[in-house]
C-alpha cells in the first residue's frame, strides 16, 4: 500500500468515528427533546433526580422531595411513564402519565406535563409543581390521609356478636390545670373513691409528668361513665375524652380470650412502614391481637393538595387559611376505596360462657373453666377469673401438674393393657418405688378393691403400683389418643406435655399427674370430651381455621372401643361413690367426672391445685383452681355452679 493510499484510509476511519460518536451523541445527549422527556421521566419514575437533563438540579431535588415526600412514605409505589411530546412555539411539552399504588395495590392516576428548552445544542428539563401534579401551585405539596376503617366483630355461635366497636370515655389528668386549681389531693382522692384505682400509683405518674403532659387514668365504658359522672366531670384538672373502641357485649365477658384493642403506641406506628397512624386501634392480646389483620381493615385513604407546612403537622386536612388571607383550604384530588376490618367468627356460646363466667367468678382463688362440646370439638367457653385483679389466660395458656384428673388418661392406658373394671388393686397408705415414697391425700386405705373403686375415691398409691402394668409410652400414647396433643388455635394455646418417661420413679409420678408432667385446662377439657365422644377430639375456637381441626388420613377411632366404654363408667361412678359425688343430683343428663389435687412448690405440706374435669351430654369441661387445695373442696363447686347455670 502507498503512503498515499494509507493516509486516505487513515482519514476515512476518523471521518466514521467522529460520525459514529455524533450518532451516539444524537440519541444519548439530549440533543434531542425525545432524550431530555425520557432521561426526565426514567428520574420522576424512580424517585430520585440524578441526571443532568434538568435546567436546575439543586432545586428541581428540593422541589421534588418536598412535594412527594410524604406521599412517597404512605403510598406502595410509583410509576412514570413518557407518553410522547409536542412543540409548543420554540420548546416542546412532553406528556407524563403517574400512576401511584396505595398499600392494598389500588392505581391512582393522573398525567401532567414536563416543559423542555433548548439551550444551545442541549435540550434540558424544567421542574414545577405542575409536573408533579397538574393542579400543584408553590408552596402546596401532596399529602396522604387515612382514617380508621371500622373494626371488625368478633362473633360466636349463631353469628351473636361477641365484641365491637362501642362508646367510651378516656378519663385523664392534666398537671398544670390540676396545679392551678390548688386542690390536686382533692381531685386525686375522689377519682381513687368513685373508680376503685390505685391512689399512690396515679400520684406517682401524676408528679413525674410534664405540666401539660395528658395523664391518663382509666377509661370506661360510657354506661360507666355515666354512673360516676355527677361525681368526676367537674373535678378541677380532669379531662374527658369520648371516642369508641372494641368492647365485649358485657363487662369481663370471656375477657383475657377475647382480648383488647387501643390506640397504636409510638412503637407500633414507628415499626408498621407507614400502615398505622396516632390514631389506628391495634389488637393488644387475645382473638384481637392474633386476629388483628382481618379484624383491622386500612380503613379510608385520601390524597390532598395542602400548604407544605400544614402537611408537616400532619393535619393537611384542617389546614387554616394563611397570614395574607389567601385561601389555603386543602384540595382532595384522589379517594381510595373505603375498607373496614372483616369479623371472625368463633365457636364461643353467649349462653355457655355466661354460665362459665359465672361460675368462676365464685372461686375463691385464680380460677379457670373451658367447655367444649365433644360432638364437634368447638370451644363453647373459656372463663379466667382472679379476685386480685387482671386475669390473664389461664385457661388457654397456663401450664400446671394435673394431678388426679390425669387419671383418665392413664387409667385409659391401663384399661387397654387388660386391666378391667372389676380387677382388684391394692389400695395402701403409702407405696414406695425404688426408695421414692407416694401416699394417699389424708392418709387414705381402701385395701384390696376393684379398680373401679380405686379410681372413684381417686387412690394414689393403686395407681403407682399399677405403673408397672403399662409403659411410660403407652401412657404419652393414651393421652396422645386423648386429643391433649398440641393443636393450633391461632392464639397461642398450650396443650399438655406427658413425656414417655419409663424412669420407675418418674413413670409412677406420671401415673397420678406429677412428674414431668404439665397441661393447661383447655387440654384437659379436651381430655375429657374424648371421652365422652369415645374418639379423639380436636379443639376448635375459630371458624375460619376449620381446616386445622381436620383429621386428615384417619379412618378409625385411634381409642379402644371397649376400655373408653368403660372410662365413661367410671367417671360416672366417681360422681355417684366418688370425689365428685356433689355433682350426682345436678339437673339435666348424668355427669360425669373426675375430680383432681396437684402439688407444686417445694413447701411442706406441698401446695396443691384443684381440679375437675368431666361432662354432662354434649358438654364437656375442665375446671381449675390455683392453690385451692383438694379438687373436691374447690372445683367440683365451679364446675356445679356452671352445670346448674347451663341447666
């Protein structure tokens, strides 16, 4: 090749560079107005203004930020999308679509239009509240407000409504108002008299509480308040506040498994990414807080053109108008669609749990009732009752030795190991097992008698030596068989544990419901309802989780037809010779029962729990009560209490 030749090839190549990179330059610089609207719209779309296309950056972030800042806090998701442009005189106009999506995935959309100038070869970008929302001026920003929707019900049988929304009054205390009335201790005195609070407790809060800093001190139901109001309403430095929240159809109704709801603390609005405001109910515990997605539904949500300082006090809403008179009404320019919470429906029976309610209201101690009904397995009430206070849930929850009511699942397990109603057990004082003494409540002897004696008179030391009759596993098995396995209620709920233990001194302890092992009430009553059904029982408190209560794959009864059979025989026969024969005469169908003492601690003589659980027709149930001694003395009379009422 020539050095002619080279150089002219040497000059082509340069020619197709410099054409090559002024293509490159024509479709990526915004030599174009088409490049400047999509390099402007890829910024809007993904909320941060980047590129060098705007006219002024610095200002076009600030204006951009301070318009669809909060907005971009509540709302899902946004999405810009270049419709196309158009010349207008010596610019062009590029149409912008929005599209936002709230939390429930609901559009809003709207479009508005992105000015464009050219400045030398360059095409840039203008920023204005118009761009953002065609109906923006300066000064005004884009807000989301919600409001609570209402709160579901929480219902039972026959679709009675448990638990709604009803009126309530907030009584509070404000310090500098109390302060300047001069007669604080007057005021606190009397609010201690008519509401039954802690007086030492309030004054405490009271004094440590800033001067204009809301001290709250009991909210009531407002057929409450109105018995106290004469009292209260004008005692200097009290405030009132009305307002509804979810209530049950009546005072302590089936209390600690309902629950409670209230206003959302600090925490929860912090933690919840913009879903909960000050003034949303949350579920606190119970059905209300394991529940608390459907029961709380995001309730109304509406977008408003406000002034930007009435937006950062967060009440776009009830913006006033501004110093020089000119309007600053808020504007409303989107409503998403209204959604209130769904109402769950639960097994529980207005009638039952009255009479649970009222039956455990008269033990003495922390008492706790469940009855269900063994047809079907539905929990037809749960009671919890404590005369020092609060009751937690005990019933569902609690964990305790059951003591002689497990005697139905071991004395199950012996039946099906051949024992028979009829054959005779040694019933001494005491018994021994491999140094480890057992005896009988009251040093108690019946000798040599049928089992079915035995376990009417509820004899420790027959069933200790019985333990050698059946394995620590047949006995988990029994009361596996029993329905005490763990079940899903939705809400926490506790079972029993019974571990297969063949330890001889800790199998003999399991025999008479001491040991290792540990139930809660729900799990006796079950126990008690599989029997009575003479099949497995599985709990069910809510509606909605039926499926859980399914027994999938099981095409027969997991319990022994004949030794059920005669269960149910002897837990009558405990009722009419027995430990529970105060229950013989209740009205209605036969019960029957089991009565049971637990100890626990390690005081001597060993504190002791109170239990029963038995049925009567298509009822069963479990009662205990904490540290009330022998089953006889303190549950059989909840328990009777309870069949009368149902009766």
């Amino acid at each position: 090749m020539t050095k002619k030749s080279t150089m002219w090839l040497a000059i082509t190549l340069v020619v197709v560079l410099l054409a090559a990179a002024g293509v490159f330059a024509f479709f990526t610089l915004p030599l174009r107005a088409e490049t400047a609207a999509e390099d402007a719209a890829a910024d809007l779309n993904n909320g941060s203004i980047e590129s060098d296309v705007w006219s002024d950056q610095t200002t076009a972030t600030k204006l951009h930020d301070l318009i669809l800042g909060t907005l971009d806090q509540s709302m899902k998701n946004r999405s810009v999308e270049l419709k196309g442009t158009k010349k207008h005189g010596d610019d062009v106009v590029a149409t912008l679509t929005w599209t936002w999506t709230n939390q429930e995935g609901e559009p809003w959309e709207y479009s508005s239009e992105l000015p464009l100038h050219k400045k030398g070869l360059l095409w840039s970008a203008e920023l204005t509240p118009t761009v953002l929302h065609p109906e923006l001026e300066d000064g005004r920003v884009l807000v989301s407000q919600t409001t609570p929707g209402q709160r579901g019900a929480i219902l039972g049988e026959d679709d009675e409504e448990l638990m709604a929304e009803g009126p309530v009054v907030d009584i509070g205390i404000h310090p500098a108002k109390l302060e300047k009335a001069g007669d604080g201790d007057d005021t606190l005195s009397t609010l201690k008299d008519e509401l039954d609070i802690d007086l030492t407790s309030l004054k405490e809060r009271v004094d440590k509480a800033e001067p204009d800093q809301l001290v709250p001190v009991i909210t009531l139901r407002e057929s409450d308040y109105k018995l106290v109001r004469d009292s209260i309403h004008s005692l200097p430095g009290t405030v009132f506040n009305r307002h509804t929240q979810p209530l049950s159809r009546k005072k302590g109704f089936a209390g600690p498994t309902l629950g409670t709801a209230g206003a959302a603390s600090a925490e929860e609005v912090e933690a919840s990414d913009g879903k909960l405001t000050g003034e949303s109910v949350v579920g606190k515990s119970g059905l209300q807080k394991a529940y608390d997605k459907q029961l709380s539904g995001p309730g109304s949500e509406a977008i408003y053109i406000s002034d930007a300082e009435a937006a950062e006090g967060g009440d776009a809403k009830d913006a006033e108008a501004g110093d020089d008179g000119k309007s600053a009404d808020p504007v409303l320019v989107h409503e998403f669609p209204d959604h209130d919470g769904e109402n769950i429906t639960t097994t529980l029976n207005v009638d039952v749990q009255e009479a649970a309610d009222k039956a455990a209201a008269t033990g003495k101690k922390p008492t706790a009732l469940v009855a269900i009904r063994p047809s079907d397995g539905h929990i037809l009430a749960v009671a919890n009752q404590d005369p020092e206070g609060a009751a937690w849930d005990r019933a569902l929850t609690g964990q305790y030795a059951p003591g002689s009511v497990f005697k139905v699942a071991s004395g199950l397990a012996l039946l099906e190991a051949g024992v028979t109603a009829k054959t005779t057990l040694d019933c001494p004082k005491t018994t021994t097992v491999d140094g480890k003494s057992f005896k009988n409540a009251e040093d108690h002897v019946l000798g040599e008698v049928a089992f079915e004696d035995d376990f009417a008179e509820s004899c420790n030391t027959a069933f200790v030596d019985a333990a050698q009759k059946v394995s620590g596993s047949e006995v988990t098995d029994a009361a596996s068989s029993l329905g005490m396995d763990d079940v899903d209620l939705g809400l926490g709920a506790k079972m029993a544990t019974v571990p297969s233990d063949d330890d001889a001194v800790t199998q003999a302890a399991q025999m008479i419901g001491q040991g290792k092992v540990v139930s809660s009430p729900l799990a006796v009553a079950v126990m008690a309802a599989s029997v009575a059904e003479g099949d497995t029982v599985k709990p069910l408190l809510v509606t909605s989780d039926k499926s859980k209560n399914e027994d999938k794959g099981k095409d027969k009864s997991t319990i022994d037809a004949d030794a059920v059979t005669t269960m149910q025989k002897l837990m009558r026969r405990a009722v009419t010779d027995g430990t529970a024969s105060a229950l013989q005469d209740v009205p209605g169908e036969p019960v029957h029962g089991k009565t049971g003492t637990a100890e626990y601690g390690d005081k001597t003589p060993p504190r002791t729990h109170s239990w029963f659980a038995g049925y009567q027709g298509d009822v069963a149930v479990a009662v205990l009560v904490e540290d009330g001694g022998f089953g006889a003395e303190a549950a059989v009379p909840v328990a009777k209490k309870f069949f009368e009422s149902l009766n």
